[in-house]
C-alpha cells in the first residue's frame, strides 16, 4: 500500500502545497511546480501511468510546464516598445536565452493578470492594490510557466510574487487524492522563512476550502533527493536579494533557459535604510547599546509613541542571550533568537516580537535572511558580520516595502576591512550612484582573508615596541617592564646597541 501523507490521511480531495526548510545557500528561496495529472489512489509509483513523478536521470534539465494561463487583450496587444518602456519605469532588467522566446510584458495590474477570483478576493484583503516592480514582472512569467531566476532587494515582495502563481498553478491541476505528493514545492533556508512564507501562502489562499499547505522543518541537506523525485515537467523558480555566481552556475543546472528578471541594484544597501557607524571598544559595546536603547524607549513615552521595533544582532549564541538578559535588567522588553533554543522557543520569540510585546529581537544571523516583521524600523549590529553580504542581508530586515529604517552598527579595529567597505557602499548610495558588491563563495573568502590579514598586522603592531633604530618583540609577560624615557636625545647606551 502506498504512503499517504498525514495533512491527506482521512480526507477527500484537495489541492496541496509544501513548504520544507533545508540547507541552501544565502537566504534563497527556491520553488519548483509540477504540471503531472494527479494519480488515483490506487495507483503504484511504479506503474508506467506514474514514472512523471520521477525525474528522467537520461535529462539534467526539466521540461517546462505548459501554460494553462493567458493575461488581459489589453496586456497582449502591449508592443515592444511599451513594454520596454514600462519596464524601464519599474527599474526592471530583463534577460532571456538567445534562442529563447521573449519574456511577457510587465503587468502594473493585478486586474490584468486574470487570476482565480478566490486569489482576487485574498490579494484585496491582504491590502495589495498593485504589483511592486518584481511582482508586475516575475507573476506573468511564472504565470506563463516559464522557469526563471528573480532577483530583488529585501522588502520588495518576492514571495508574493512567486506564492500567486503557484496557487493560480494547482487551481488549474486536477485535485491530488490519497498516496499523491504535492503539486508545489518551496525550500527555503530556515525554519523561521519557511513559516514565514507558509503564513503568507495561506493569507493568499485563504478563501480556498480545498487548498492545502504542509510545512516540514529541520532534517539533513536532501536536495539532491528532493531534484531527483520531481517530475521530469515541472518549473522552477528561483528568488533571492543577491544573485552570486554560484547560484547562477546552479541554476544552469536544474533551471530551463531561465528568464532573469533584476529589480533595480540587487547587491547593494538599499537607500531607505539610514546607516550609521560608530567606533567603540569591545568592552563598551553593551553599555553604549543600553544607552542607546534607553534613549529610544524614553523619547517614545515623552511623545506619546510606542516604543519601536528593533533588532539587534550578535555573533554567538551565548552572547545573544547576554545581551537579552543585560536588556531586560534594564527593564526593556526584550528576548531572544538563535539557533541553541528549541523551535518551541525560537516560534514564542518570533512571535511576541511580531505582535508588539516585546519590542526588542536580540538575535544571531538566523534572523537576516528572508525575515519579515512589519514595522522594524531599527537594526542594530552589536557585532558586525564578516562579509557584506551579510551586513546587507542584515539591515535589509528594515526599510522594507518602500518604508523607511535605520541601521546602526557598532565596529573596532578589527572590523575596518568591512567598515571600508561599508563606507564606500553609504556614499555610493548618497550620490545616487550605488556599486553592486561581489556576493559567494570566492567574495567572501576574499573578504576573510582580508580580514584575517588585518588582524595579523594589527597583532604584529601591538607586539612591536620600538627600542633605538630597531624594533624588538616584546613577550607579552615582560610588557610591564616597558617604561617611557625622559631622555630626548640619544645616549651611549642607545649607540651601543648598534652594531
């Protein structure tokens, strides 16, 4: 007897999605849509009738899914030159295989897009009234079935743009019933995003009785698995912030002639967050962050204001629980999130930061990619990351969806290699000019090794005492014996020391 799923146990048929949260690379969300016909329930996975639900090994690349979607006339009829046109008003680049057809013109209109009038129903009640730029250009290719890599800023609306269409996808596939898997996939990269998304799959599902969503957490890396049991049709879509070199060789790999859609200045600071550096000492940290916070919380209460959402981030587990302990002694609202705590936890963190209890997040990096909160209008780094992709990833949990944030990120001696960086990245943005960053694997072993290189200088630096016209090394155990001279010029015993 085939396995039938828990969420498919007992009940008739439904349509259904699964969100999972696996291992995959810097905070990118990938989606894969299966276009096969459902199987009955007494079918065998291994009857001819069902060998789609196995991927052909003989084909590295997936067949894509036939359209079953068409847009508004007034959409069809747009000629090339008003879509280009449109598109350049939405800072939207588009690029297409050389032999590949073009992609669909941008759509400004939920309207246009012809969708289920359940979806139009939960878009209207979600709040949407139009398409940000990556939604009116990524929905109608998704729509169209087409495989693609989409690339916008945090806050922009990725998951909208990829969950409405998947929705619209399996309204338009026959029902899944007993022993079927689901006709849509999402991976994410962490527990958190994967509910994340789940939440906002169900907002925009949720005048659908039949429609179904499973979550699956934790586990082992099993994308290969996962790649290996879809269906040889099927379309995959993939989001992210930042598009390193990496994640484009992968998607050559499982993607079909994707169509790469880039919304304005992908790997760079976003302009509505305010960037501010200050230099301290490791031991002043926490007590300049107090002050900090203090501040903030009485200039809330003499105005009358509730007191503002922030998030500040720390390097380690331990002392992300330093930190939430030092605040709430303070008597700040605070709490915190980081991998040690139990999912139980990490989801009573999440959500009492979500709805305003607690105004403080004092988190690791688990919390910079893909996290949504609204209204989060301070970042704080107590400890900068090592790389700028993940400083950017970081104050991208602010200024979201046009709104406007504030970073402030505290740095020693030791972070200067990446405050260098951050300074160039703030006056690129102040004249208006912003420079993508280099984001992967080889950015950011560069970016150590730099890092590293400082460190041993400054080490070699501090060790170094200058005694006569040559320097000696001083063990630190004998630091103490070091004493300035009173003598200004030089003596027989300074000469006597050279040879």
């Amino acid at each position: 007897m085939s396995y039938v799923p828990p969420h498919l146990r007992n009940s008739g048929p439904t349509t259904t999605t699964k969100i999972s949260s696996i291992n995959l690379d810097n905070g990118r969300t990938n989606l894969s849509f299966s276009s096969s016909s459902s199987s009955n329930s007494n079918s065998s996975l291994s009857s001819p009738s069902s060998n789609a639900f196995r991927r052909s090994s003989a084909s590295s690349v997936p067949n894509s899914v036939p359209p079953q979607w068409q847009p508004s006339e007034r959409v069809l009829r747009m000629k090339p030159d008003q879509i280009e046109d449109v598109r350049l008003r939405l800072n939207v680049d588009v690029t297409v295989a050389s032999d590949s057809s073009p992609a669909l013109a941008p759509i400004e209109s939920f309207t246009d897009m012809c969708l289920h009038q359940s979806i139009m129903k939960d878009i209207a009640i979600h709040g949407y009234t139009t398409p940000t730029p990556i939604q009116a250009q990524a929905m109608p290719v998704a729509l169209s079935g087409r495989d693609m890599l989409g690339c916008a800023e945090t806050g922009s609306g990725k998951t909208a743009a990829f969950s409405i269409p998947m929705i619209q996808h399996c309204l338009a596939q026959p029902p899944v019933c007993r022993g079927d898997g689901p006709l849509a996939l999402v991976l994410a990269p962490t527990r958190e995003l994967a509910q994340q998304i789940e939440k906002e799959i169900k907002a925009f599902s949720r005048s659908l009785e039949s429609f179904k969503t499973a979550i699956v957490v934790g586990g082992t890396n099993i994308y290969e698995q996962v790649m290996r049991s879809l269906p040889e049709k099927h379309q995959t879509l993939l989001f992210s912030a930042t598009m390193p070199v990496e994640i484009e060789a992968l998607a050559q790999d499982y993607l079909t002639k994707p169509v790469q859609v880039r919304v304005g200045n992908v790997s760079s600071p976003t302009a509505n967050v305010s960037q501010t550096l200050n230099k301290v000492s490791e031991s002043e940290k926490i007590d300049r962050l107090l002050a900090l916070l203090v501040e903030e919380a009485s200039q809330a209460g003499r105005s009358g204001r509730s007191v503002p959402l922030t998030i500040v981030f720390v390097e380690r587990k331990t002392r992300c629980d330093e930190v939430a302990e030092a605040l709430v002694a303070q008597d700040l609202h605070a709490v915190a999130l980081h991998g040690g705590r139990s999912q139980s936890e990490r989801e009573a963190a999440l959500r009492e930061f979500r709805n305003g209890s607690t105004n403080i997040l004092v988190a690791t990096d688990v919390a910079s990619r893909g996290l949504d909160v609204t209204g989060v209008t301070h970042v704080i780094n107590l400890d900068l990351p090592k790389t700028m992709e993940d400083y950017v990833h970081r104050i991208g949990r602010t200024g979201r969806a046009g709104s406007m944030g504030q970073a402030t990120s505290f740095y020693t001696d030791r972070d200067m290699v990446l405050v260098a960086q951050i300074k160039k990245a703030i006056a690129d943005v102040e004249s208006g000019n912003p420079v993508n960053y280099a984001v992967g694997k080889d950015a950011r072993r560069k970016e150590r090794e730099a890092a590293a290189s400082h460190k041993e200088a400054r080490t070699a630096l501090s060790n170094l005492s200058v005694m006569g016209p040559r320097p000696i090394n001083i063990e630190d155990k004998y630091m103490f014996m070091i004493a300035a001279s009173n003598v200004k010029g030089e003596g027989a015993a300074d000469s006597a020391w050279d040879d």
